[in-house]
C-alpha cells in the first residue's frame, strides 16, 4: 500500500513539475515596437491577450505544445512551446504585406459610407446584448497630480493662538507630503457582471485587491476628510460641528467620535460602487440609440476615410473617423469584418482641442472643471454561436481641477462658535478602467431576478503585484508601472 501511495506521489509531482508561469513580450520583427491586444492562443484553445506593453503570462503544462499569436496588421504565427523558452522571452510578429487597394462587391465599388450602412444594418444580427453573464477582471489604476494645494485658519474665534498654529503647521505638512508624493492606486477584481439589458446590471465579485502607498493615499475626497478631521481635532472633542462651505450647508453633524471614520477605514468595495462603474464601462461597447458607438457610426456627425488590409485571412475594412459637426468629440480607427460588417475593434481619443463637460465658475464660486482626457479600446471576438461580444475594454479618463473654498465650522451650540479655513487646490486627475471578458454565458430574466448582489467584498491590500494571489486564474498582465511599484522596495 505504501508503494502505491510512493507511486501516485511521484506522479502528482512529475505532472506538476511541467506546469509553470511563462512570460513573454510581442514585437514587431520590423522596429522592435510593442504589439498591445493581441491574441495569444494555445493548442488547448485557452489563452490571454498581450497588454498594452506587448508582455503577456501563460500557465504551461505538458498538454500546452504550441502557442499561436494573431493581431490586426500582423502575420499571424505558430510557434513550438519548445522554440519559445530559446526566444529569450521576445516573440516577433511580421507586418502584414497583402494590403488591398480596392475591393469589389457585385461589380461595384464599397465605400466607406456603404460600409458604415452596413454595419448599421447587421448591428441586430452580429451582436448580442441583453441576457448575458459574462466572466471579468477589472483593473482600475487611479492618478493624481496636484500642482497647487494650501491650507489655512483664517478664523478662530475659540481656538488658543497655540492650538491655532499646530493646526496651520499639519495642515501645510499634509499639503506638501500632498504635493511630493507619487499618488497612484491599483484596484482589480475578479468575478462576473450580470446583464438584464444596458440599464440594469447586477455584480458579483470573487476576489479582488488593492496596491497602493497608504502614507500617500490621496483622493479628493480624502483630503477634505483629513484637512477636516486636522481642525476638528483643536475644537472640543465634546461637541459636534456643522459644515458650510460656499453656498451649501450639511446638516449632517460631524462628530469626532463618529462611527462613519471607522467605516470609511473598512478595506471593502462597495459592489454597488463597482457595479455602476463597470455597467457604465461595458456600455461603451454596446449598440443602442445614442450610445458612445451609435454616435460613432452616425454619418451626420463624423466623416470617413477608407483602408483594407486581411486578418488570419478574412477581409477587414479600416475606417479612419474625424467630426463632421461640432458636437461630434473624437477621431481614431473602426475594425469592421469584410464578410459579417461587424465592428471588431475600436480606437479613440478626442479630436484635436475637443474635451467634455466643463464649468468655470472660477471667479464666482472659485471653482473650474474640465473634463481634459477621453481615449481608450474596445476590441470584440465571435462566440460559437457567431455573436460578437466584448473581449477587452480599456477606457482612459482625465480632468483638470481647480477648486479655491472656505469651510467653516459651526459649533451645534448656544455659542455657535466659529472655525473658518481656506483650502486652495489645483491639478490633474486621471483614471484608467480596463476590463478583461474571460466568459460569456446567456442568462434567462429569472435568474437574473433571483440572482442577489452582496453589499460589498473584502480586498486584500497588498504592497506589490503579487501574480500568486491570483493562481492559475486568467487576468490581465500588468503593465511595467505596477510591477515596479512597491511600497517597500
């Protein structure tokens, strides 16, 4: 029995022993650049696409003999597993040379308006939108940059000169630490995102993590919270105090003892949170009247220019798109299929000195807003059933920020003694959200009804990229940013 035992251990260990992390990056063989998105296949079609780096992982076993590499403008290429680990982890792919001048269909000539009327016509056909469980992982990687940042007490009409001027001493030491610090956060879940229909979505999440410095843990939103909590912590820790700032007033009182300081500190995703953002991402890459890629189809606000080129032998239609109209934002690139007219790919970023919302209210209300940065990728891939449904989802946001306030205290006294300071601030932000599909599944209104969304998940806070973490699970591939990034190198 023993040697049974001896002789299944020595079989487990001997299969195990092949199965190994394998790491390479994608290039282009004629100037060494980068190649981002592509697909990288196995013979026992499993497989992830190559980050914007061009550096992919895959978990090889035995079974795993050769890898197959594929990308818009490339050859595609096959290559022993074997033949790779003498590669030096550098993988070329060749540029693809049998570019088409012109195509012809019926004898006459497709342009690029007749393509476009095409794939408004077969939008029903070629994509599948409601009723869908799809498989994610979501990498959000939050910036932020500030240039100007000040605080001052000018009011106290309680507070001891002393107290008054430690208050002003941690207030500028929190706005320079502020200042000098490399303010950047990486937030990645795993789990699945429910569709009932583009307005209604339920969540669930796995896993998830996040890296980030907390000595230089930064939002807006922390530091009105600190730069509070530094003032309330000179006031009478007895008492509670009222916010106004500006034209608003909170009647919420804030206590020093509040329990709310407690929950903000819980290491928790709110799914709620993460179901609206990741809901508001995939609708992106949905097709309905006046969403983002309705407008990008509609002629009456962009033009069109037409190239062709070939994908692993299928035709592809390269439209090149810039506004027509004013009210039209963005220029890039639409991948269309030649035989299905389905949108396969998609790039965009704002036209020229375009930009979103903005408010400038800098002299009236002392504030300025400007939504400065909109760019991003929206790469689909056919199911068994010949739907297209999204593989990858990156979209890139940024603003600029001025904000010049008062905040004053107010004591919830007879007294009603008063702390007034300023806070003057001005910067960038920035927000990546890349969401990677790993399945796809169809899903009946019942079980979407009787599927429930927890209130929140536990992450682990980790202080570096920690690829065990995540096992032979099928994620995005860090970019170099966030596998340097280590809080105690």
């Amino acid at each position: 029995m023993k040697y049974l035992l001896l002789l299944i251990l020595l079989c487990l260990t001997g299969f195990m022993g092949y199965s190994q992390n394998f790491s390479a990056q994608i290039v282009a063989k004629d100037n060494k650049k980068a190649i981002p998105y592509a697909n990288v296949k196995t013979n026992m079609n499993t497989g992830v696409i190559s980050n914007e780096e061009g550096f992919f992982t895959l978990i090889i076993n035995d079974s795993i003999t050769s890898l197959t590499i594929s990308c818009l403008g490339f050859e595609q290429k096959t290559i022993p597993v074997d033949l790779i680990k003498t590669e030096h982890a550098i993988i070329q792919l060749k540029t693809a040379i049998n570019q088409l001048d012109e195509v012809f269909i019926s004898n006459k000539p497709l342009n690029a308006e007749s393509i476009m009327a095409k794939v408004r016509e077969n939008i029903g056909s070629n994509y599948q939108i409601n009723l869908i469980n799809h498989g994610i992982f979501s990498r959000t990687t939050n910036y932020a940059d500030f240039k100007k940042l000040d605080f001052e007490i000018e009011k106290a009409s309680h507070i001891k000169k002393r107290n008054l001027q430690s208050a002003n001493r941690e207030l500028e030491a929190m706005a320079k630490e502020v200042k000098e610090g490399n303010i950047i956060q990486f937030e990645d879940f795993k789990g699945n995102l429910y569709v009932l229909n583009k307005d209604s979505t339920k969540i669930e999440a796995s896993k998830a993590t996040k890296i980030l410095d907390s000595k230089n843990n930064f939002s807006l939103d922390d530091i009105q919270e600190k730069s509070q909590r530094i003032v309330l912590k000179y006031l009478d820790s007895s008492k509670t105090y009222k916010i106004k700032s500006g034209f608003f007033k909170l009647e919420d009182s804030l206590d020093l003892n509040d329990d709310k300081v407690k929950d903000l500190q819980k290491k928790e995703y709110q799914l709620n949170a993460l179901n609206s953002s990741t809901r508001k991402t995939l609708r992106r890459a949905l097709f309905y009247k006046n969403s983002f890629l309705d407008k990008l189809i509609n002629p009456k606000l962009y033009d069109y220019t037409l190239k062709t080129t070939t994908f692993n032998d299928d035709l592809i239609y390269i439209i090149q798109f810039t506004p027509s109209k004013e009210r039209a934002k963005y220029t890039g690139l639409i991948y269309i299929n030649g035989d299905s007219f389905a949108i396969t790919q998609v790039d965009y970023d704002f036209y020229e000195d375009r930009h979103g919302k903005k408010i400038n209210f800098k002299f009236l209300l002392g504030l300025k807003y400007i939504h400065s940065i909109s760019n991003g990728t929206i790469i689909f891939e056919k199911n068994n059933n010949n739907a297209y449904q999204p593989k990858y989802i990156k979209h890139n946001y940024g603003s600029y920020f001025y904000a010049n306030r008062d905040v004053t205290f107010i004591e919830n006294s007879s007294d009603r003694y008063k702390v007034r300071f300023s806070c003057r601030l001005e910067g960038d932000n920035r927000f990546k959200q890349e969401i990677l599909f790993t399945s796809h599944s169809d899903l009946t209104s019942e079980e979407f009804k009787n599927m429930k969304q927890n209130k929140a998940i536990e992450y682990t806070q980790l202080d570096a990229f920690d690829k065990s973490f995540w096992g032979n699970e099928e994620i995005l591939e860090p970019l170099n940013e966030m596998k340097n990034f280590n809080v105690n190198p």
